[in-house]
C-alpha cells in the first residue's frame, strides 16, 4: 500500500485583478531556497538543491499541458498533484510537495519537494519465518529514498515461498522526514506431504498414476525449498519415478535450482503394424538439471526475470514420451545448454504472462552421444541441435468474476530431437478428448481457450461452514493443436493435428485437496482407434 501525504499550504501574496499565467516552476529541496519575492524569466522546470527523476525537461513535458493557461487555486492544485504523480511514476511513493508563501504574479510557482526517507523496516505476522530473515531482504537502506520499483522486486522475492505471503505498509517513522515499512507476513508451517491419483499415464507404461511426495520450505531453517515425489502405475510395476527439486536463495536475491529425476519401465508393448508381436522391456531414464534465476528489476505491475542452465538426459528408451515404442540397445546421452526470459503483467481486468527458452547443443561431448546413438531412438535426429519454446497467457477477468483465459505454446527446431525434446499433443495439458502425448512434433502449435465461471464456496453455501477455505468452479474449454516433424520417416505424415472441446470443473480446499475434472471430445479423428471422448481427471490430498 501506497503512503503518501499531502501538505498543501496556500498563503501566496495578492497578485492584482488578473491572475497571472503559468511559465515556470522551480522545485526546492527546503524552505532556505525560497525566494518570496517570486522569479522573473523563468520557463519550464527548474530543480535547485534537488534531483529530479528522470530530468528536469521530462518533467516540464508531463506539465504541458499547464504552462501559458491561468494561475489560480484549482490549477495550482493540479500542477500539485501532477508533480506528485510524477514522482510515483518514477517509483518514489512517498513524496510531500509543499506550497509555501511567495509572489506568483510573474507566473513562476516554488515548490518545495520532501521525499520521504527511510527509517527502519520491522516485521509482523510471523511465527515460522525468523523476523531479521524476512527484514534483511528489504535492500532498502535507512535514510534513503524509498524506490517502490526495489521494494516491490524484494517483496517478489520474498513470495517466491508457496509457506508465506508478505506484504508491506508504509507508516510514519519516529523522525521527522522519516517513514517505516511494516512487513505483514501471514505463514504456515513450512511442511507439507501429499498424496493423489491421476490419468495421465498411457497405454504401455499404465494410463493411471498414484503420487505422493513432500515439500518443506525451509530446510534446516535456511530458507531453502526441497520437493520429493514418487509417481508410480497402479499396478506398481510397470512404471516408476523419483524427483527431486531444490530450491537455493542466494544472498544477491538470484536463484539457483537443482533438478533430479529417475524413471524405470518394465512393460510390455507391441510393435506396430506387426500382428502378435509382444515384447517385454526394462527402461530407464535419468535427468540431472541446474536452473539458475536472475529476477530483473520490477516496475509497475510488471514482473519479469532471465534464466540459463544446463541439462543431462541418459535413456535407453521412450515408453513414457508417447509415439511409436522404441527400446534401444544402447544408452544415450543427452547435454544442452538453456537460456530463457519470462514476464507477468497484470492491470485489472487483465493479466498477461509470456516466457520463451532456447536450448543449444553444440554436439557430442561425453560418451554415448553419437550421431548413431541418437538414431537408435529417433530417426535422423543428430547430436548438434538448436530449438525454442515460448508460452503466452492472456486472462480476462469480466462481469462478475467470469474469466476468459487464452493459452498459446510453440516450439520451433532445426532438426529431429530426441523424443525426450520433442513436445508432445494430446492429453490434459495440451489438447483434452486425446490420450496423453498421442502425437509428438519437432515443431508444434497449441492454443488452449477456456471461459470460466466465478468460483464459489460449497461448504459455505450448503453448510455454513467458514472455517475452511474451498471453491468451486464450471468451465468450458476449446483446444488445438499441429504438430510437425523435420524430416519423416516412411508412412510417416509431416504434420497432425488434434482439436477437442468440452467441460470441466475445479474445486480446491485450501491447503487440503485439490481436484480436477474435464471431458473433451475430439473434433478430429485420428483414425488411431479407440473412443472419440476421454476424461481427464486428478484428486490430490495434502496437509
């Protein structure tokens, strides 16, 4: 929340029978500056003892519009605000612009201009977060000029942790001239454990999964993130993985994540086109990953950050990745360097997010990275590769807390990539009614379009109940989706393309479950069998 205060003082000296027109003004750090007599021959904005943001002729253009027009109480008052404004445009929240006694009757105003400086910062609120933790991040300094566009980039930082939420008021400090920032920090115990069931799988490795894992938001009291889970087939055998996440903050406020993960497949799968043939394979795959965040000054409502990082792969096959099945005699390996942007924007009723990623393999770097190697799992894919993805979200928020939410993705590649690479379409994130992945492309275009009714409290509505936090929620959805390959195989078609609609519903308990439901039918055959409609659903509980 914004503090400012506004002193408006007004005993300016008689001017005569007509008021004068306004030429210049001159902005004053104290009232020792002041000349009453007033200013001949002044044009525009000058700034004595004081910096201006961003300039004094930047300043004298936000003005325009009031220089050569009359000099009275409510366009002086105007001029006020308008300087104020400025100020808060350029991040400065608390500023008071005082008038004080002086002549006018040449046309020039005196200004004096007090930011408003940094007392101390103190925390409230907090009961699993230290205080001196929370406090330090703010990297303002005392007897400073409070920068808003900091401020807020340090509070981003600070919310990064799903265990916490602060925010920040502004109130009067103990010196003159002084404000003080209260952080208002509402936590919880920095632990949770989980459990759930979705459908996410596909027919090789078991189309349902049962997961369970644990985050704990600060590990040994550092502040640091760690996430485990376990995803498993129903019938716990035929597919299983291991994922670890860690989340490092660094004191300089960037990010360096960890990434671990470990699947194995004992299945059976058929090869197409070849009647009776069933084979029973054992594959594995390993991913190492390193991500690490540099957050970019905000400004308003304006977030935005730069990532790089680096990638490892090892398989031996893409049971799990959709397409044709394929278990190689060799392992594989696969390095790529990554580098990545992404914004939000928000602005009521609207709110936008858009990120994009390059991933660059310069060719072989350790064993198992041949060109034959990579071959082994992907016709004409090579070891040397650039590609790209971006996401685009615009919501819409209009009568009544309907929303309207439109999700583009695209990827872009120079050559066939590993199935690990490729994007998949078909499933609950990409294009509902289809099977998950049931195409993969190089090159691909996705376009998710929801309209989604206000949410509201069942518990509440049917029982009176407060105490807990749930909502419920319609939606109806349209998806598409084109994806492409570089350069095919035999029988095999450069581009398909998937398109679905249907309904949905979300309903959450906050922190406690969490669930999911859609039903799309497809609006394009694929002529692959099977029904033309699917469900799409997840249940997960968690404390």
């Amino acid at each position: 929340m914004t503090w400012i205060r506004l002193l408006f003082l007004f005993p300016i000296l008689l001017f005569g029978t007509h008021s004068p027109v306004f030429k210049g003004l001159i902005l004053l750090e104290t009232s020792d500056d002041l000349n009453p007599a007033g200013y001949q021959d002044v044009h525009g904005v000058i700034s004595y003892h004081i910096e201006v943001p961003g300039g004094d002729a930047r300043l004298k253009r936000a003005l325009n519009h009031h220089f050569d027009k009359p000099l009275n109480q409510e366009s002086i008052a105007a001029i006020q605000k308008q300087v104020i404004q400025y100020y808060r445009n350029y991040n400065h929240p608390v500023v008071t612009v005082s008038i004080p006694k002086q002549d006018i009757s040449d046309g020039v105003l005196q200004f004096i201009v007090t930011q408003g400086r940094l007392g101390k910062v103190y925390c409230k609120g907090n009961k699993w977060f230290p205080a001196k933790r929370l406090e330090e991040a703010i990297q303002l300094e005392p007897g400073e000029n409070i920068a808003s566009d900091l401020l807020n980039q340090n509070l981003y930082w600070l919310n990064r942790n799903p265990f916490r939420q602060v925010d920040a008021i502004y109130t009067p400090g103990e010196e003159a001239g002084t404000v003080d920032i209260e952080l208002l920090c509402s936590d919880r115990f920095p632990l949770r454990v989980y459990a759930g069931i979705d459908n996410t799988g596909n027919d090789v490795t078991g189309n349902n999964r049962l997961f369970t894992g644990l985050n704990w938001g600060n590990v040994f009291w550092s502040d640091q993130r760690l996430s485990y889970q376990f995803v498993t087939s129903s019938d716990f055998k035929r597919f299983r993985a291991h994922t670890l996440f860690y989340e490092i903050p660094l004191p300089w406020q960037n990010m360096l994540n960890l990434y671990g993960g470990y699947s194995h497949v004992d299945a059976d799968f058929a090869v197409p086109n070849i009647k009776g043939s069933l084979f029973r394979t054992h594959g594995f795959s390993v991913q190492a990953s390193l991500r690490y965040d540099i957050p970019l000054r905000p400004r308003k409502n304006f977030l935005h950050e730069v990532t790089w990082g680096f990638d490892f792969k090892r398989t031996n096959n893409n049971l799990d990745l959709g397409g044709v099945p394929v278990i190689s005699q060799n392992n594989v390996n696969l390095t790529q360097l990554m580098l990545g942007y992404n914004m939000g924007y928000e602005c009521k009723p609207l709110s936008i997010s858009w990120e994009v990623e390059g991933f660059w393999s310069p060719g072989k770097w350790i064993s198992d990275q041949t060109n034959a190697d990579y071959q082994s799992l992907r016709p004409f894919a090579k070891n040397q590769y650039v590609y790209a993805r971006t996401a685009l979200t615009f919501t819409w928020r209009f009568y009544k807390q309907w929303s309207m939410h439109n999700y583009f993705r695209g990827q872009i590649a120079s050559i066939n990539l590993l199935p690990s690479e490729e994007y998949g379409v078909g499933g609950y994130n990409t294009v509902r009614g289809y099977k998950e992945r049931i195409i993969n492309g190089d090159n691909i275009f996705i376009w998710n379009f929801e309209i989604r009714t206000p949410s509201v409290s069942i518990l509440n509505a049917l029982a009176g109940w407060k105490k807990f936090r749930d909502a419920f929620q319609f939606l109806a959805f349209y998806d598409y989706g084109l994806a492409g390959v570089k350069q095919t195989a035999p029988l095999q078609p450069q581009t398909e393309y998937l398109m679905s609609f249907g309904p949905g519903v979300r309903y959450t308990i906050v922190p406690y479950l969490t669930f999911r439901a859609d039903w799309g039918f497809q609006l394009h055959n694929l002529h692959l069998g099977g029904p033309y409609k699917r469900l799409h659903f997840a249940l997960t509980l968690g404390y």
